[in-house]
C-alpha cells in the first residue's frame, strides 16, 4: 500500500526523518513509534505532503507520490488526523463532514459546473452514516470550536473517515483521552482496518498500540531501529534502550 | 428627493464596490492593502474609454473591470504565496506602485476642441458622459445600485456553491484545507480576480459620478476603510460590508453628528468591534441566526 524508501527530512541541522525504509502492506494496522521528538509527526507530514522531503521516495499503491501537491494527495486516497486537533472551528460538525465528503467527490469531478457549483444526494446519507459511526449524530449543527475534547477527537476521525481514504494517518489519535474512550478507539481502528482501510497510526499509549498494531516500527532521532510484530518489538533490545535509556 | 441625500446614496453605492473587493480577500484569509489600486485601475480605464475613445457606457465599464481583475490577476502572481503581514505589505507597495505610475500617467488628446484626458498629478479631468447624455443624479444612483444589487446577487449565490465554502474554509485553516484536496492557490487567484474586478466596476462608476478623478483619490486610506468596513459589518455575509459603508458613510460621515471627530469614532468603532466581535456585526453566527429565523418565520406563514 505504503512505501517509503530512504525518505529523509533534514531541518538545517537536524535530521527528522533519516534514511526510513517502511513498507506497510494493505489491510494492516501499522505502528509507528519512539520517543518524543523521534520524526514520527515529521514523517506524516512528509507523506501528506505538507512538507517537501529532502530526499527519498514515497510510493502509494504502486505510484510515486513524493512531489505531488498536497491537494492531490488526498484525491490519490490519502487522509490523516493531527496531532494537535485541527478542525474549522467556525464551521458546525455537519459542515466539517461536508469538506470531506466533497474532497471524496473532488475524485470522481471532472466537470466545471459539479466542480464548483456541488450538489451531491449521496453525501448527505454519507455524512449521517459517519456522525452515527463516531458518536456525534446529535451534535450535527453545532460549531466545532464548541464540542468537547473527545468529541472534537471523534470528529476529526470521522472527517478523515469521510473522505474515504485508502490510507488513513492517524497521529496519536489516543493523545488527552480516558481510558473509557480509549477503549471506544480501540474497538473504532479496528472496525476501521476490517473495512478494508490500511491504517499508519502513531500512538505514544502502548497498551492500545501493542493491543490493536499487526506490525509496528521503531524510530529514534529519525532513524528506524527496529520493526516486527507487537511482540518482537517489545523484546527488542534497541527499542528498550531508546526508551528507558538503558540496555535492557 | 433631494440632491444631498441622492450624493450620500450614490457615494455609500460606489464605496461598497471596493468594501466588497476587500471583502473577497478577506473570505480567503489574506489582508489586502491595495484594493484601492483596482478601483483606480477601473476609474482611469472606464474614463479613457468613454471620453478618449468615445465608448458606450455599458462597455467602458465593463472594460475598467476586466482590466483592474486582469491587474489583480498578475499582482496576484507575485503576492499570493506570501502570507499574514507580508501579504498586506506587498499589495500596499503594489498599489502605491500604481498610483505613483498614475501620477506620472499623461495622455492627453484633441477631443471635440478640448484638451482632454489623465494629466499626471492633475488628474483625468471632465469625465462629462452623464452630463453629456443628460442623466438626473436620480437616474445615476440608481445605475449605481442596479449594478451593486448585481454583484452581491452574484456574491450571494457563489458563498452557497462549493467554491464559496472552499473559499471560507480556506480563509478559516488554508493548510487544513490543502490537506482536505482543495487547491488553496487557484481559489484564491480566482478570488483575487474576481475581487479586482468588482473593485474596477466601482471605480469605473466614480469616475463618471465624480466627472473627474485624481490619483490621490486612491491612496491608501480608501484601502484601509474598504478593509474595515468588512470587519465593522460582518464577514458571515455579502451585506456585512455594506452595512460598514452604511454605518461609516451613512452615519459618521453624513449626519454630521460626530463632525471633525469621525475618523476617531471611526477607528474606536473598528478598535472595539476587534475586540468584541473579530468577525464584525454580521459574523457566521449572527447570519445563521437570522436565517434560521427567516426559515421559521416562513415555514410558520405556510
Ligand atoms: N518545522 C520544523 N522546523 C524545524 N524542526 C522541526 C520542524 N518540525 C519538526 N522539527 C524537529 O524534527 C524532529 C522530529 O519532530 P517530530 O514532530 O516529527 O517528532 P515526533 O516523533 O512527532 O514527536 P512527538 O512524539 O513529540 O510528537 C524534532 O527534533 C523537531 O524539533
Ligand atoms: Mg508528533
């Protein structure tokens, strides 16, 4: 599904993301951590395109994508969340669907007028379907900016939902919630993943990863320094001197 | 009806073009200095081709707009990739650029025994088309307001297409935006466009009102009051600008209340109104409000 080959990120000095090789299969869930500040954000950015790699490649289902502009990335089947919540903030919850649904539909438009004039039937059943999915039908006309947390966490994986994504980037979806809602996360990734969407997620909360990931990668200082099964990972010796410093 | 009101209507209508041009921009999210460049553009352009060039009215308008969108179009190939203040500060220098180049703009001809046309720092002098074809001040507000009801019909219908909601979802998060497939660059050229245009249509209209116009009418305090008229009345809704122009023109300027102390009134209302209201009166809340109103007071009437 994914391939990224010796995708690097230099800031200055500072090397993000440094020679990752990854390949994620379709239908996984796939883990990426380490440490703060390791490259884990950097490279989802790197992969959405919003910001330019310095060099590399990244490969979506066979087709090279690494100089593609964003707004075609996600027509190519792309979608993610972010790690510090973005919403449009002043648009209510149905209309935040909506600039989804209408990404989905930017597919399938060639013509002028649908382009720009819209108008979709099947959206409005789409967006419904997706409010009942994350939890948010009652809250369909209510600003953004006005939901609580876990709501606006729902929210935004619901908008990356909408949009239909082949590829679905979730950046530490789990960040600020209780153990309730994490549970409810759990259950929502994996129904997610049986539907048929590979799935990159980012999680610093390790019993989900480990709980719910087919196959998880490591990084440190941008580097990958270890990939397996949840199980291998955790034995390895590398990861457990990246995180607790020691060798284990 | 008398002439100073028939004045102060024709002047609210004409502003509200460059309050409107403003307005575009700041749907998208970006700051423009220099709309007032373009209202220029469509003064001079129209000017020239009614009095140089003899043109029907309809047509030289039309052609003062099309070449202020055009100007815009090619000002906006340099600026539209900068953001925040560097983007107000590039559009500043672009219309001070141009209104320099109008001070040294002459091209003057032999029309009917008289010298006429755009003469540097002078000015383009006896723009008498109205005069000439014996329109009543009456007749000439009202062309006014045709053609403002126009372009907000236009503006109304397009904030309800897709391209309108791009538009404000760019203007609320243009990274979220390019992430959610919309091309942030081509929209906001298109509304660049489109906002030098209806600028260059007012302009056109105040130099035949006006009968003369002078590059000093464009300099940067009409940009900054286009500017805040929009954050006075309200971004949710094309009348949001109009209701700034009503409120500075209309009241301020016209009743003579706060005579000598406007420009200070003026600029607290545009201090206080930041603070309380950062989207002005007329904000996406107030607007969903009042159509959410409207639909019930018209489905209870059915
Ligand atoms: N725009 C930027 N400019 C300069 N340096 C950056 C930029 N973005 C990230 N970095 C640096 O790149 C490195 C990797 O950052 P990144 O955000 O990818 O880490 P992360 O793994 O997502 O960390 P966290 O777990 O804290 O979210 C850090 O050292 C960070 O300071
Ligand atoms: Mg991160």
């Amino acid at each position: 599904m994914l391939e990224l080959a010796n995708l690097s990120k230099h800031f200055g000095g500072v090397r993000a993301v440094d020679s990752l090789n990854l390949k994620i299969e379709p239908g996984q869930i796939f883990g990426l951590i380490g440490p703060n500040g390791s490259g884990k954000s950097t490279t989802v950015n790197l992969i959405t395109g919003l910001l330019d790699v310095t060099h590399g490649s990244i490969t979506l289902a066979g087709e090279e994508i690494t100089r593609l502009p964003t707004h075609v990335r996600l027509s190519s089947g792309i979608a993610r969340t972010f790690q510090n919540i973005r919403l449009f903030g002043q648009l209510t919850v149905w209309q935040n669907l909506w600039v989804a649904e209408n990404a989905r539909a930017q597919r399938e438009r060639t013509n002028f007028f649908s382009r720009w004039m819209g108008g979709d039937r099947g959206a409005r059943a789409r967006i419904t379907r997706a409010l009942e999915f994350s939890g948010l039908a009652d809250k369909a006309d209510e600003l953004a900016a006005n939901l609580a947390f876990g709501e606006q966490r729902r929210l935004e994986l619901a908008r990356a939902l909408a949009a239909e994504p082949k590829l679905l980037l979730l950046d530490e979806p789990a960040a600020g919630m209780n153990p309730e809602e994490i549970g409810a996360l759990d259950d929502r990734i994996r129904q997610i993943r049986d539907s048929g969407i590979t799935v990159l997620l980012i999680e610093h909360h390790m019993e989900l990863i480990m709980a719910i990931a087919d196959r998880i990668a490591v990084l440190n200082f941008g580097q990958k320094i270890a990939e397996g099964t949840p199980a291998e990972v955790q034995a390895h010796p590398a990861v457990r001197e990246a995180y607790l410093g020691t060798a284990g | 009806m008398d002439g100073y009101l028939i004045t102060i209507l024709s002047n609210i209508g004409m502003v509200s073009f460059v309050a409107l041009s403003a307005y575009i921009l700041l749907l998208s999210g970006q700051i423009s200095f220099g709309q007032q460049a373009y209202f220029g553009i469509g003064a001079y352009v129209a000017g020239i081709a009614t009095v140089m060039w003899q043109w029907p009215l309809a047509g030289a308008l039309l052609f003062g707009s099309l070449a202020a969108g055009a100007a815009a179009g090619l000002v906006g190939l340099a600026t539209l990739r900068l953001s925040g203040i560097y983007f107000a500060m590039a559009t500043l220098a672009f219309a001070e650029i141009m209104r320099i180049a109008a001070e040294l703009f002459v091209y003057r001809r032999d029309i009917g025994g008289i010298e006429s046309g755009p003469d540097g720092v002078d000015g383009f002098r006896d723009i008498r088309y109205f005069f000439a074809n014996e329109f009543s001040p009456l007749e000439t507000c009202l062309i006014v307001y045709a053609l403002l009801a126009t372009v907000l019909a236009i503006l109304c219908i397009i904030e309800r297409t897709r391209a309108g909601r791009m538009l404000r979802q760019i203007g609320e998060d243009p990274l979220l935006a390019e992430v959610h497939g919309i091309n942030v660059m081509s929209v906001r050229m298109i509304a660049a466009l489109a906002a030098g245009a209806v600028a260059g249509l007012g302009g056109g209209l105040y130099a035949h009102l006006m009968t003369y116009v002078e590059p000093k009418s464009f300099d940067i305090m009409l940009g900054v009051h286009a500017l805040a008229y929009g954050l006075i009345g309200g971004l949710g809704t094309a009348f949001g600008p109009i209701l700034g122009v009503l409120i500075d023109i209309g009241l301020l300027e016209s009743t003579r209340i706060f005579h000598g102390y406007r420009m200070i009134v003026f600029g607290g209302l545009v201090a206080v109104l930041l603070i309380v209201r950062p989207r002005g009166l007329l904000d996406e809340v107030a607007v969903s409000r009042i159509r959410r109103a409207l639909r019930r007071r018209r489905d209870a009437g059915d």
